[in-house]
C-alpha cells in the first residue's frame, strides 16, 4: 500500500468547481477515471471526495487501477 496525497490523484477544475480522476480508479467496488467529473456531494462508494481535498488516501495498486482503501 501506498499514501498519496489528494492532489496526485484528482484533478480540481476551478472553472466549474468540480473534481476529475488522473488515472482509473476504485472505491468501494465501483470504478470511474479520467472523463468523469463531479461536484460537491456526489458519492463514489459512499464516499464524497469533495470533503477530502488535501488530504492523503490510502491507496493499492492493482494494473492499472488505483484502489482507494482509506484516508487520512
């Protein structure tokens, strides 16, 4: 396992407010990556990752998926 910060997995888009994944990745059994943007108070996995910016997650990689097991 690794600790990444925030900003090395997720993109923030300031023009729209929202936040993109750099690379394929999976939280809580579901999987989404680069082209898919959100906002504030959307849930992958039960998790809304606007509440973590800045912060560092837990991560494994597994191929070329990168898979979210906590946060710091």
């Amino acid at each position: 396992m690794a600790r990444l910060n925030f900003n090395a997995i997720f993109a923030q888009h300031l023009d729209d407010n929202t936040l993109e994944p750099k690379q394929r990745i999976r939280v809580g059994g579901v999987e989404f990556g680069p082209g898919v943007k959100f906002s504030h108070g959307v849930a992958f996995g039960g998790v809304d990752f606007s509440q973590f910016i800045g912060r560092d997650l837990e991560v494994e990689t597994h191929g070329d998926i990168l898979v979210i097991k906590g946060i710091y």
